[in-house]
C-alpha cells in the first residue's frame, strides 16, 4: 500500500519537475526511508503531507545584470527557494556557481528541510544562489554582482522570515558585501545573513563549524566501531571551507589526511597534509591544490579529481560536491579496506554507492546529519545577533560538539524505533520527517 502511494508521490515528482534530476534523487531517498513511517502513521498520507512537503512554498527566481571590469553588461540569473517554514524561518546557504539551476538548489533547499530539524534548534529549509561563477573575477566584480544580487534578494528575506548564508562559492568575502547592500537598502542592522565577520555580527567557529561538527559526528560513528581517530589515514575531497576545517580537526584527533582534491585533481602527501599551505593557496592566493607539489616535491598531484577515491584509507570525508563519490569510487574504497564515510558535502554519494557501502559494513554518516554543524552554528549566531551578544570560542564550540552528539542519537533512535537499526540514512530521514510532518499537522492546511 504505501509503496503505491510513495510511487504516485515520486511519479508526481518527476512529471511536475521535469530534468531536475538532482531534486528526484534527493525526494526519492526520503520517500523510501519514510514509507515505515506512513505505514505505520496513516494520517500523514491523509493529510497529504509528504505531497506538501516536497512542493516549495516559495520559488522566486530573477536577472541578476552587473558590468564587469571591462565594461561588458553581464546577465546571471538568480533564485531563492523557500522550502518550509513549518518549523522556523527559511534557513539554506546561497551557491555561487556555474552549474546552479532550478533543480540543484531544489535538491539542496529539500535537504536542508529535514538537516535543519535534525539540529535541535528552530529551522525551517531554504536554498539559493547563482550561476555566477566567482573564480577569476576581481574584488570588484565580485562586489559589483553581489550587489545586484542583493538588490533583489533583500525583499525576500529578514531575520525572523528567511536567514541566507554562504555555500559553494560564497564565503566571507561575498557575504560581506551582501550584507553591506541589505543594510543599506533596508537601513537596518540586523542578523539576516550568517557566516558574518567577527567584527559585525559573526560567529566564532561558524567557518570552522560544518568541518568540525562532520568530524563529532564521524567520532560516534568510529566509537560505534570501538574504534576512533588515532592513527587512522584520512582522505578528504574538495579543499575549501567544508574540507579544511574537517581536516584540520583530523589531524588533532590524531588522523593523518593524506589526500586532498580541487575540481582539477588532487594531491597525495603519504606525510601528512601540511594544512596551512593549502589554506594560503586556497583561501588567500585563491590557487590551484596542484601548487601544494611546488613546495613538497615528495607529494603527488594527478590530475582529475575522481581518482582520489582509489587512495588506499580508513576513513573518506567526501566535502567537495553532489554525486562525487559513484559505484566505482564506492568499490575501490570497500576494496581499499575503508571503514568509514562520512558525508561533508551535500549528497556526495549516488544511491548506488550509499548500497555499497551498507552492504560491505561500511559506516556510512549521510549529509544531512554529518555536515548540519555548519546551518547548525548559524542557527547559534542568530541566537547570538537576536540577544546582541557574542559566545566564546570554546562556548559555541561546546553547543556545537552537544549538538552532532544529538544528531547522532536522534539518527540511530528512530532508526532503531522503525526497524532499521545501523541505517543512519533512514534514521536521518525519519527523525527529521517526524518533526517537520508533525509540525506542519499541527498548523492546518497552509
Ligand atoms: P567551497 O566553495 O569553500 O569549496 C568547494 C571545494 O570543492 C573547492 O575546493 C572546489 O574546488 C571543490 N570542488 C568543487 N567541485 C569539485 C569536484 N567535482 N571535484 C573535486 N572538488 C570539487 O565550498 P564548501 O566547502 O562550503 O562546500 C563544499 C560542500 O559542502 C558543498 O556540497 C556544500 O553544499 C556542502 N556544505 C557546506 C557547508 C558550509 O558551511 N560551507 C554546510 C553544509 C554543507 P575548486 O576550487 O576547483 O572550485
């Protein structure tokens, strides 16, 4: 029965969101995990919720023109997804990125529903951005795009409706000079966007949370195993924000990472990764990883970043971006004898791959739990911007370190309470159903 309701509902899907592949992908694995709970919870199906749930509230797309430094009129195009506010304000990172469309912030803004319940703190799901590519722009233009963005985005969205933070090419920088044009076209002060600088709003560990809080979440999975990070090899992919902050904490909990990617290729340093040269080529020069050989010559770089799947480790932190990690990445790490994966970067795994490795005992930590310390610690810097006060390092650390930990329990609770016991792919999913499901009967029709 509430398999040929969750085909109709897929079915449903498909046909009313043509080509937005990455958004079935994402509604499909939700569906299937939930079909327990329908099952066993009738009135859900009644009241059309999983139909509701997978409907936006709120599309909004629009032109985003900007001059470029050499006096060309260009044309992007822009979108915010409002998901679902049945638990909290619209709560979603913005991707600048030439791959953006409709379906991938779809996908993203989907997820983030139920990543966002997983927090513990008060939520709803949003996504958007751009096809604006920053990589080889200058400052200027940058500013200049951001600007325009802005000048449409701001009627959208407010500190108690729609909080917007970074993504995909959206990092300090961009979200400065987005706030500044909010600020000025709306003349208030006030916590709309997160990932703030220090100086004007921000959170401390906020750049530093996804990582760190993939990292907390990955512990449990390990301890789970009775083991932890001591002397485990660690490949992580992407080097950016998700990517160097995982690495990072790694390495003190006494993992060597030993491989690191870009969309170009990825680098091997059986030694260790020596972070803080990638981050000053990455975050400061905005460089290629392949120059972290110019300084350590005893270090690989191959070019194409696929490959870096078949670098022999115990753990995989997949942080770059969507269906990264296939099949074939998937059996070269069981072969490679890897013990763990835990997802940094939002559904890094195709279907096909998470089978693989739940088939082979894989411990598999799936996006929307492992990688919520980053939306997570924003939710903790609008507590902070609404009381007008700033926590310590080691304050917001803690909160964050007690939220993965709670994460984790609601994940393999309601795994266990629906039968799967060990599936933290269906007991992400369920837990984070239930609230918003629950949430959104509560409140009617709307
Ligand atoms: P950044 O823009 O800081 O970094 C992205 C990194 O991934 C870059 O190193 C980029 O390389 C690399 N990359 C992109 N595509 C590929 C590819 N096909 N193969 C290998 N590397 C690739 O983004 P974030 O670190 O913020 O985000 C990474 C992922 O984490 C995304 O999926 C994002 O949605 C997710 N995420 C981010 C959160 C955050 O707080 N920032 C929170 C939760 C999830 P290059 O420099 O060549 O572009």
């Amino acid at each position: 029965m509430a398999s040929q309701y969750l085909d109709m509902v897929m079915g449903q899907v498909v046909a009313r969101n043509p080509g937005e592949t990455e958004f079935h992908q994402a509604v499909r694995e939700v569906a299937e995990s939930v079909q327990v709970v329908i099952d066993k919870n009738p009135e859900f199906a009644n009241m059309k919720v999983l139909e509701r749930i997978v409907e936006p509230e709120r599309q909004i797309m629009f032109r985003v023109p900007w001059v470029d430094d050499s006096g060309q009129v260009q044309i992007n195009r822009g979108f915010r997804v409002e998901f679902n506010s049945a638990i909290g304000p619209y709560k979603g990172g913005l991707r600048f990125h030439p791959s953006v469309y409709l379906g991938i912030i779809k996908f993203l803004g989907f997820e983030q529903i139920f990543k966002n319940a997983l927090t513990t703190t008060p939520i709803g799901g949003g996504k958007g951005g751009s096809d604006f590519d920053p990589k080889g722009k200058s400052n200027n233009e940058v500013m200049r795009f951001c600007q325009s963005f802005m000048s449409e985005l701001f009627r959208h969205i407010g500190p108690d409706t729609d909080v917007p933070a970074g993504d995909i090419g959206v990092g300090g920088r961009e979200i400065g000079f987005m706030f500044g044009q909010y600020k000025k076209l709306t003349n208030t002060f006030t916590g709309v966007l997160t990932g703030k600088g220090l100086e004007w709003g921000g959170s401390l560990v906020r750049t530093e949370a996804t990582g760190y809080g993939l990292v907390y979440f990955v512990t449990r999975m390990l301890q789970d195993k009775g083991t932890d990070w001591k002397g485990k090899k660690v490949v992580v992919s992407g080097s950016g924000n998700v990517a160097i902050y995982a690495t990072q904490k790694a390495h003190e909990l006494g993992a060597k990472v030993i491989a690191m990617s870009d969309s170009n290729g990825y680098i091997v340093d059986e030694a260790g990764i020596k972070l803080d040269t990638v981050k000053r080529i990455k975050e400061v020069e905005r460089g290629r990883i392949r120059e972290y050989v110019d300084e350590y010559p005893s270090a690989t770089y191959v070019e194409g970043w696929q490959g870096i799947w078949t670098v022999p480790c115990d753990i995989a932190l997949p942080s770059a971006t969507q269906n990264e990690v296939d099949e074939a990445a998937a059996k070269a790490l069981v072969k490679n004898k890897c013990i763990a994966v835990g997802e940094g970067a939002n559904m890094p795994s195709t279907p096909e791959a998470i089978e693989v490795f739940q088939q082979n005992n894989v411990a598999f930590g799936p996006a929307k739990a492992a990688n919520a310390g980053g939306v997570a610690t924003s939710a903790l810097e609008m507590c902070q911007n609404s009381m007008r006060l700033s926590w310590t390092f080691d304050e917001v650390d803690q909160r964050l370190h007690l939220i993965m930990n709670a994460i984790y329990d609601q994940c393999t609770g309601a795994a266990e309470a629906y039968g799967v016991k060990g599936d933290l792919v269906a007991g992400a999913n369920i837990a984070g159903f239930l609230k918003v499901s629950k949430s959104m009967m509560a409140q009617g029709v709307v």
